[in-house]
C-alpha cells in the first residue's frame, strides 16, 4: 500500500524541491510557521478527509483504502461484540449462580423459618396444656379449699355448740362438783383406815401360814390367831363392810401352800391368802366410789 502525504493545513501538497528553488525554500521555511500535522481521517465525515484515497492506484477508485481502514474497524466490531456477548455469558452465568444462592439461601431460610415455626407451635401446645393443667390443679385446689373451709366452718359451728352444751353442763354440775370432792374426801379416809386394816391382817396371815409350814411352831398358836383374826373380822366396821370373815375362813381351811423345807421368806408361803388380800385391795377402791356415788345421789 503507497504511503499517504503529508499536507499543510491549506490542504496543498508540498511542492518538489531542487537545486533550483534552494534560497525560496530557506526564505520560506524562515518565513512560513513550521508545518501542522493533522490527525487521521474521521470514517464519519468522508468529505472531511485530510487524506485523500490514492485514485492513481487500482484503477483510482480508493477501494484498497478503505478495506485497509474497513478490517480494523470491523475486527474491533467482531472483537467488542465476541467481548460483549462472551461478557453477557459471564454476567448471565453469574446472575444464574446468584439467582441460585439467592433460591437456596431463601429455601434455606424458609425451612429454618418454618422449622422455628414448628417448634414454636409446638413449644406453644406443650405450655399451653401445662396451663391448662394448672389451671385446672389450681381450681380443684381452689375447689378443695373452699369444701374445706366449708367443713372447718360447719366444724367451728359444732364446736362452739358442744362447748356451750359444755359450760352450760359445768354449770349445773358446779354444785355438785363441792359435794363431789367433799364426799370423796370423807371416803378417801375410810380407805385408808381400810388399807391400814388390810396390811394389819396382811402381816397376821404371813405369820400364821409360817406358823402352819413349820415343823417346830406350835399349832395351838395358829389356831389362836385364826381366832383372833376371825373376832377382828366380825367386830371391825371396816372389815364387816368387806366381808373379811368368810373370806378368812376360807383361807384357814385351804391354804395349805407352802414352800420347800430350806424356805425362810414367809411371803412365798401361801397362794390363795395373797388372791384375797389383792382382792380385798380392789373391793376397797370399789366400795368408795360406790360410797360417793350414792351420797351425791341422795343430794
């Protein structure tokens, strides 16, 4: 391809130069401004063009030309819309990829949501049915509460009527709570003289049962204080009121009990003078409540 000139910014070609014109080019090279290149031409303003299209060369038309500018031109076109379309792939692969995350990250999010959903339904069912068992412990404690209250209540009434039915018993009986103790008083006395009584004949009977286990005492002692027994026994208010005289006969002529020959304590001799003594005990306890009982009955 020829080479394009190199024109003034008049637009004319340098003039040939030679021998001939040596001093006119050193004035006008002193003269003129230094030469102003121009840039290459605009494609968009054909008529614009500082370089012209060779018309000299095949056939003058300048088609060489521009097929030299033209494959740039269109090389850049292919490379920008190969670029931009292999651009587009990657900028689409990528929006595919986000739009994926983005799906998955969502479905994630959902299930962790409805998972949360989940449990706290759950969680909201187990605590409302330990409410709803507590509300119901709470009324049937509230309930049992006020049956018992009830009952105290009725309770407190029935006890207020036994203690009025009470005092009102402690006052009638107030009088009769004198006479009482002094009755009682009075027969307390009789049962220790009865009791004095009881041990005197208690010491006679150990002797006299000694006397019947002894190979040495004499007989005629024992039968003298059977006697003497018998006469104390029928002439002794105390003793006529405990009917003391049968109960002696008896023992003179069955208690032959005695303990083996080495024996020296007398009171493991004899069985059934020992039951009447204990006997004549419990008659004497009897007797005198039976004593008070019948004054506070006269009263």
């Amino acid at each position: 391809m020829p080479r394009p000139k190199r024109v003034l910014s008049g637009g004319a070609a340098p003039a040939q130069s030679g021998p001939a014109d040596g001093g006119v080019r050193g004035t006008l090279r002193s003269r003129a401004p230094p030469p102003r290149y121009i840039s290459m031409n605009n494609l968009n303003d054909p008529p614009n063009w500082n370089i012209r299209p060779n018309s000299r060369a095949d056939g003058g038309d300048g088609s060489r030309w521009n097929y030299a500018l033209l494959v740039p031109m269109l090389g850049l076109a292919a490379f920008r819309w190969i670029w931009s379309r292999e651009s587009q792939k990657e900028v689409e692969k990528e929006r595919e990829a986000y739009r994926r995350r983005t799906a998955a990250f969502q479905q994630d999010l959902e299930a962790k949501y409805h998972a949360m959903i989940s449990e706290n339904r759950r969680a909201v069912a187990q605590l409302s049915l330990e409410l709803e068992k507590e509300q119901n412990r709470t009324a049937s404690y509230r309930e049992a509460l006020i049956s018992q209250g009830r009952k105290l209540v009725e309770e407190k009434k029935l006890l207020e009527q036994e203690r009025a039915q009470v005092m009102q018993e402690k006052r009638q009986v107030q009088p009769l709570r004198s006479a009482y103790l002094s009755c009682l008083q009075r027969e307390e006395n009789w049962q220790r003289r009865a009791r004095l009584l009881l041990k005197e004949f208690e010491a006679v009977l150990t002797e006299r049962q000694n006397i019947y286990c002894s190979l040495f005492l004499p007989r005629s002692k024992r039968l003298e204080m059977e006697k003497s027994l018998l006469v104390r026994a029928s002439v002794d208010p105390v003793a006529a009121d405990l009917e003391m005289a049968a109960g002696l006969t008896d023992i003179f002529q069955h208690d032959t009990y005695c303990g083996d020959v080495w024996n020296t304590n007398k009171r493991q001799n004899g069985r059934l003078m020992w039951l009447y003594l204990k006997y004549w005990e419990l008659v004497v306890e009897l007797k005198k409540f039976k004593r008070v009982e019948e004054a506070i009955l006269e009263k």
